[in-house]
C-alpha cells in the first residue's frame, strides 16, 4: 500500500507541473506525451538494492558508490537532503531524453522556451529521438541554428526524487561522481529564469565537489582524484576558450558594415579558426573532443556558453569561503532567498574582501 501511495503522488505531481504548463503557452501535446513517459518512467523504480541483485557485479559496484557519493554530498558540501538515487529505472536505449537548443544565425541570441517554476530556459528535452529531430527541423525551417544531443540524467529539483537511470551505469567513477553531485546542486540552489548561473554554479560544484569526494573515498594521490583534477582543469580551459569565441563572434555581429546575408556568408570563418584554436588547445582528457567533429554554428556555442560560463567567477567567490560547503550555504541560504539574486550577488562581490578568514554574509 505504500508504494501505491507513494505513486499516486508521483503522478499528482506531474499532473500539477503539466497543467501549470499548459496555463502558460506551452504545447498540451508536448506535455502530454513527455509526461505520460516521465510517470511511466517513475512508476518502473525499484528500490537500489533490488536492481543490484540482477546486475552485473561492476554495475551493482556503481550503483553502491552513487549512495556514498549522495551521502557525502549532503553531509560534506551542504547539499539537500532527498530521496533522489535510491531508485533504479532500466531504460530501453542508452539515452535518457534528447535535448534541442537553438539561435538566430546572424546574432549571439538564444531561442527560449517557456515553463512554469523553472522560467525561461534554453533547451528542450525530449524521451524520444524522432520528437526531437522534429522539433529542430521546425527551427530550421523557420530560420534558426540548432543543436541536438543526447543525456543520460537529469534534475527533477526536488519536486519528486531522482532515481538513478541505467543510462548512467557508462559512466565512470570520476564522471559519476560530478553529475551526481551536478545534478543534487540542481535541487539545492536553483534560481527561475537563469539558466547560465544555474548550470554553471552546478558545473562548478561538481567539479569541486567530486573531486573531494574521490580524495576521501580513494586517497588524495589517486587515480580517481587525478582524473577528476583533469576534468575540472578543462572545463576551466575550455570555458576561457568558448568566451573567447563568443567575444569575437559577438563583434563580427555587431558590424555595421554588414549586411545579415553578409554576416552569415562570413562567419564560417570564424568557427573554423574557433576550430583550430582548439585543437591547439592543452587538454589533459579527451572529455571535449566532440568539439573537433561538431558542426558549429550559434546554437552549439550559447549551449557551452549556458554550461561553462563564469566557472572563474565561482572560483573567485570560493576564495572568500573557508570551504565549498560553507559557500554553498551561501548560494542556498542567502542567494537563493533574494528577490533579485544576481544584483545581491553583484553588491556582494564588489564588497571590500574581509581581511580575517571566513565570508562575509551579505553585501
């Protein structure tokens, strides 16, 4: 009875979020379809320990380490307590949703869609591959560059818990850890309508945090550790690199001198000396390397852009905290609560630095 219980509300949920959505603008088609394969989706969870009886013995291995990277998150980092990944749902493919972004070709300009409780965002996810290649040939005939990729997790912010997807068990441990604790941030501190700060704080978070988490889990010299230092190392580089770009691509559009027609035949230049200025680039992992191959365009830069922008702004805010949990108290006590969170944030940084050790807690 329980598990019937607990169901029922998993659906009254979802039914809330879907109507809320309808009521603003969006497609009742969209949000019938992708709800009814999120309730069927949350309907197939089975308890971790379940699952890991019929696993392999690596998989039950990973399935065991994402409860110690939860617990760690929430009593080492400050994260919420929730229920997320104490559950297992087996997918039919390797993929968990499909996600579709886009922009106008001739300017640095994003296309939006429109939710409740999350607001404006950048993206939008699809369970089915043929939904989402759909949705991005409607943006190309109607003008627009896009971008089309595949995810193995995502955040439900704490309205209903997380349950751990067999799309996640290709991950390795390094990579385990930083989107397990990526994704718990999620559900921490989540400001409606800023998509970038929202991904970013989360990128940056679970860089720090895995990396934490790996030196108390398998030593400070380890492989693990080494790993994720490497990752955390090229997010950084590759983020300075996209803002670069960006920085150019934005005053190649800003030229007056050109007409939009011009703009377009002109910046394929661009994205091909974006190109070789990676591949120059001293990554430690192969973690970007679908940058080489991709195909560039306004889309896939403003998507990198949302994930990776201001990871050097983070690392200069954690430099007046005594340590990651304590600064993510901050976001999530103090940040999170304001009525204008990014003009509170802005005051505060540009407060003189204490000059004894610890944070100041407001502007």
């Amino acid at each position: 009875m329980p598990r019937i219980v607990e169901n029922l509300r998993k659906l009254r949920w979802i039914g809330v979020l879907t109507v809320a959505t309808w009521l603003n603008g969006c497609s009742l088609g969209y949000l019938l379809r992708q709800g009814a394969t999120q309730a069927s989706l949350l309907l197939k969870q089975e308890p971790i320990d379940k699952a890991a009886e019929r696993l392999s013995h690596e998989q039950a291995g990973k399935l065991r380490l994402v409860r110690e990277i939860k617990a760690f998150a929430i009593r080492e980092i400050g994260l919420r307590e929730s229920k997320s990944y104490e559950t297992f749902v087996n997918l039919d493919g390797a993929a968990l949703s499909h996600v579709v972004s886009a922009a106008h070709r001739d300017r640095l300009e994003g296309y939006l869609w429109h939710f409740p409780i999350v607001g404006a965002v950048p993206y939008k996810g699809f369970f089915e591959r043929a939904d989402a290649e759909a949705e991005q040939a409607r943006l190309e005939r109607a003008g627009f560059d896009t971008h089309l990729r595949a995810v193995a997790a995502f955040s439900l912010l704490g309205f209903l818990a997380d349950p751990f997807y067999s799309s996640m068990l290709s991950y390795g441990t390094e990579s385990l850890a930083n989107i397990v604790i990526h994704e718990l941030t999620h559900a921490t501190v989540f400001l409606p309508g800023n998509p970038v700060f929202n991904e970013s704080f989360a990128t940056y978070v679970g860089n720090r945090g895995s990396v934490e988490f790996l030196a108390a889990r398998f030593g400070a010299d380890s492989p693990e550790v080494r790993a994720a230092r490497d990752h955390e190392h090229d997010d950084r580089l590759f983020g300075e690199f996209i803002a670069k770009a960006l920085s150019r691509l934005r005053e190649y559009y800003a030229r007056a001198d050109l007409s939009p027609e011009g703009k377009l035949a002109g910046r394929d230049a661009l994205f091909e000396a974006a190109r070789a200025e990676y591949s120059r680039l001293p990554f430690r992992r192969p973690g970007h390397r679908n940058f080489a191959g991709a195909r560039l365009n306004n889309a896939y830069f403003l998507l990198f852009d949302t994930y990776q922008r201001d990871l050097s702004r983070f690392e200069r805010i954690a430099g007046r905290f005594p340590s990651l949990p304590a600064m993510v108290r901050f976001f999530r006590d103090e940040v999170a609560s304001q009525k204008d969170p990014e003009a509170f944030l802005a005051t505060w940084e540009a407060a003189p630095r204490p000059t004894s050790g610890g944070a100041s807690p407001g502007p």
